[in-house]
C-alpha cells in the first residue's frame, strides 16, 4: 500500500512541477523600460519584418501599413493565421503596454499568460534590446487601426493544447547567440539583425521532430514549411555568393545570375533594401562567418 | 460505309489534339524562359555595375537598358496560353494563380514595363541613376515572382 502511496505522490509532485515548469514566462512587472522613439522604431519594424506577416493577404506594403492580419501559413503542426497588431484597442493590440509588446516578444507570452504559437518567432525575438522594443512599440503606434477580427489558428490535437507550449519553451526558447564569438562591431550587428530581428533563421535552418531549430545546421536551408520545395543554404559554405552579391541581392532582390527572389524572400528583400547599406553588409559579413553545418 | 471512315477521322483528331496542344504548350514555356534568359543577359551588366563589379559604362548600360525596355514591351499573350501551368504541363514553375488572376498579373507586367522603362532613362545617366533604378526594376519582377512562380 505504502507503495502505491508514494507512487501516487509522486506523480502528484511530477505534475505540480510540470505545470509550474510550463507556465508562461513574463517580464519582471517593475522592469523599467525606456521611452520609446518612433523614428528608431520604424528601422526595427523594418529590420523584424513585422509587415511581411501582418498585412492582409495580398496588401502591398505602404509607407503605413495596415496590419490587420489574416495571412495564412500552412506547417506540419497546422495552419497558422496572423492576427491584427494594429492599433485598434480592441481588434488589434493598441492597448498594449511595452511591457506587454516585451513579453510577447521575447517570452512568447500574452498579455492574458497564454503561451504564443512560435509561428510568431520569439525564438528570434528573445534576443531583442529593450530598447528596440520600446522603438517598436512607440513605432506601432503610429500605424492605423484596422477593427478586423483575428482568426483563430487551425491547429488540431495534440498541438491546440497551449499549455504544451511551456514544454517546446523549455527545449527550444533561448537567448544566447548562435555565433558565438563576434569580434568586430559589424559582425556584431549582422549576428542581431540575423539573429534578434530578421529571424532568417526561422526558415533556412532545418526544424526537429517538435519543431525545435537545429542550431548546429544553423542556416543550412530546410524544406519549405509549406510543403513545396527547399529553402536554401546560406552558411558560406553552402553559398556560393561573394559579399558584393549577397548585398546586391538584399538592395535589389536580383540572384547573381540575374533571376529574382520568389515568395516570401520577396517581402523580406522589400525590408533590406530600406536598411542602410552598411546593415547590408554587415548580414553578408555574419553570413560569411557562419561555419558548414556538422 | 461512311460510318467508318468517319469514326477513324474524329479518333485521329481528338487523339491528335492533344498531342498538338501539348507541343504548342511546350513551345510556348521555352519561349517565355527564353524571354526570362534574354531579361537576366541584358540586366547582368547593369546589376554588375550597380554592385560596383563591373565599372559603369555609360554606353554598356544604356544599350543593355534600351534591349531591356523593348524586350519587356513584346507582345506575350501567346507565351501565357492556357493550359501552361505547373499543374498542367512539364518543366515550369507557372502557378495557375496566373490565369485565375489575370487582371493583377497584367498590372504588375505594365508596372514592370514602366520600371524598365525608367531604367532606360537612367542607365546611361549616371552610376547613381541606374543603382537607384535597380530596385525599383527588382521589385518590379520580384512582385509576378513573389505570388505566381512555385518554389524551386
């Protein structure tokens, strides 16, 4: 009997500790952010891509973007829908805090505690300053409001169960750098455009069973999530491409051979192309330096 | 009697007809890839020059420019017939999308004919010119790429 009384405890313990284990994470509440600038804010905007997967389907991208949601991105886990982060208090997020924008963000948590899908790639975003959240959320603000619904994600059993989410964190959500070493001030800057912003990471380095980024195959291209095709390798040893081309692809979206990018990669040559040239070179200089895959 | 012969003609052309259509398919996806090759050889030297590996040539530039507004001008609605998507035939990455949204398609094809035609202008201008004229001219093939060409 005595036994089965301490398996029984146990297994109460176990699952105490696992549901406190896989409670969403926040920010410490009295954590003093910075006044945001919105004018800093828009290079992050820019940098994060954020437009390429709010805008509606189809919108165009304009000097102010409506991001109203609505896109749809197909996953072996099930289809994700973007929702509306424009400012519409009620729709969208403009009753946010910073300290809310910051822990969607960086702990994937919102502003209710519900774990956030990664499809909104905090796994990228974990690395970003305060400071840069506060420009980005000073930012957004700018941007109008739009009163559509978001629409809920098509994501069946096992993978609708939020709070699952707390276990793909704990494997998978971390905040140190994948390069480790940076030595100069522009390695340092691709490595957070890369790695804290542009989330290059989140399609061109193959995913694990659950979903998990391989970080030792970091940016050795992986299948298209949606099915068709591969993204392609972009460590330097799987790219082919001088620095001269990577920064010509990224300020005019044309191949070295003088095709275009296709797809998604058209939205995200649109957002390097308004960076400065220096940010340019500065993801070419970090490119260069990501070691072959093991 | 006549029944035969009659039976023998309309199994030869409904078997033909398809075999015909496909050719003409086939045709008319190496035509437009031919078109797509014509485009990057003429856009090689001013893409070389606006990422500072090629030195600007004023003259290079404006002839590559001026066979690259022309090209984009050429009439394509044969290039484009029915039938020639990725679902339907071989060797093309032609979403169906295309002919599902013609209207679209065919303005981003006047915006690309525009922004070659600006490139034109500004090719034998100066090195300023034909690098501020690229991107628009990128985004302006990149934007059929983006909605309407399948993953490699």
């Amino acid at each position: 009997m005595r036994i089965f009384a301490m398996f029984g405890g146990a297994c109460v313990v176990g699952a105490a500790a696992g549901w406190m284990l896989t409670a969403p994470t926040f920010a410490d509440p009295d954590l003093t952010v910075p006044a945001g600038d919105a004018a800093r804010g828009a290079t992050v905007f820019t940098a994060a891509g954020c437009a390429s997967c709010h805008i509606a389907p189809g919108a165009t991208k304009a000097e102010h973007p409506v991001l109203s949601g609505g896109q749809r991105f197909a996953s072996d886990f099930g289809t994700f829908i973007a929702p509306n982060i424009s400012t519409d208090a009620k729709q969208g997020i403009g009753a946010w805090s910073t300290l809310d924008l910051l822990n969607a963000l960086r702990h994937g948590t919102s502003p209710a505690g519900q774990h956030y899908y990664p499809a909104l790639p905090y796994a990228t975003y974990t690395r970003m300053t305060d400071t840069d959240v506060a420009d980005l959320r000073a930012y957004l603000a700018t941007l109008p409001a739009d009163a559509t619904p978001s629409q809920p994600h098509e994501v069946g059993f096992p993978f609708n169960i939020r709070r699952a989410l707390g276990v793909w964190k704990l494997l998978f959500l971390r905040d140190d750098w994948v390069l480790a070493e940076a030595p100069t001030p522009e390695l340092e800057r691709g490595r957070y455009i890369v790695e804290a912003l542009a989330h290059c990471g989140e399609c061109h380095t193959p995913r694990n069973g659950l979903g998990g980024l391989q970080r030792d195959r970091w940016l050795s291209g992986a299948p298209n999530p949606n099915g068709k095709g591969t993204i392609p390798d972009i460590t330097a040893a799987g790219l082919t491409w001088s620095s001269a081309d990577i920064v010509g692809y990224l300020t005019t979206g044309f191949t070295p051979e003088f095709d275009t990018a296709g797809g998604h990669m058209v939205a995200v040559v649109e957002n390097m192309a308004q960076l400065p040239d220096s940010d340019r070179a500065a993801v070419a200089a970090y490119l260069k330096a990501i070691p072959k895959a093991e | 009697m006549l029944f035969r012969p009659l039976l023998a003609l309309s199994l030869m052309i409904s078997c033909a007809l398809p075999a015909f259509a496909e050719g003409e398919a086939d045709a008319a996806i190496k035509a437009r890839k031919s078109q797509m090759t014509l485009y990057a050889f003429n856009l090689a030297p001013l893409g070389e020059m606006a990422k500072g590996t090629l030195a600007y040539d004023a003259d290079v530039a404006s002839k590559a420019a001026t066979n690259l507004a022309a090209l984009a001008k050429l009439d394509q609605s044969r290039l484009w017939r029915e039938g020639t998507d990725q679902m339907s035939a071989e060797n093309t990455r032609a979403l169906p999308d295309i002919w599902d949204n013609m209207d679209d398609v065919m303005a981003k094809s006047l915006a690309m004919t525009g922004a070659a035609d600006a490139m034109q202008l500004a090719a034998g201008t100066d090195l300023a010119s034909l690098q501020a004229a690229m991107g628009a001219l990128g985004g302006a093939c990149g934007a059929c790429h983006k909605l309407y060409r399948a993953p490699e």
